[in-house]
C-alpha cells in the first residue's frame, strides 16, 4: 500500500520537472495565504478594539450629530 502511494505520488508530481514546479508555486501560494489569513486574524485578535474597523462607528455617528460650520 505505502509503496503503490508512494510510486503514484512519484508519477504525479516528481516524475517530471514541470509538474515538480508546479507544485512548488502552487504550495507557496496557498501556504502564503494560509499564513496570511493566521497572521491577520492573530493581529486583530491582539488589537480588538484599538483598529480604526473597530472604532469607526463612534467618529462616524459623531460627525453625522454635530452640526456643520459652513451651514447658514
């Protein structure tokens, strides 16, 4: 059994150099994304409630109930 998966995984990926390129670019991409969204989801984890997305809605609803200056 490990040798039949182990001679298809040989076949699919290592056999030939293009398909071996292939996967490397392709498990870059997807390990640069993965880490990326652990990385982001991490951060804001760590900063909930300091980030302008958190604290957005307190100026916004500030803004809209003071009165303009340049109204007459």
């Amino acid at each position: 059994m490990a040798s039949a998966l182990a001679r298809t995984t040989y076949n699919v990926f290592f056999r030939r150099s293009s398909n071996y390129l292939v996967g490397i670019f392709a498990g870059a991409f997807a390990f640069e994304i993965a880490f990326d969204s652990a990385a982001d989801r991490l951060w804001d984890m760590a900063n909930k409630g300091r980030q302008w997305k958190d604290i957005r809605s307190k100026y916004i609803q500030a803004a809209d109930s003071e009165p303009a200056d340049d109204e007459e």
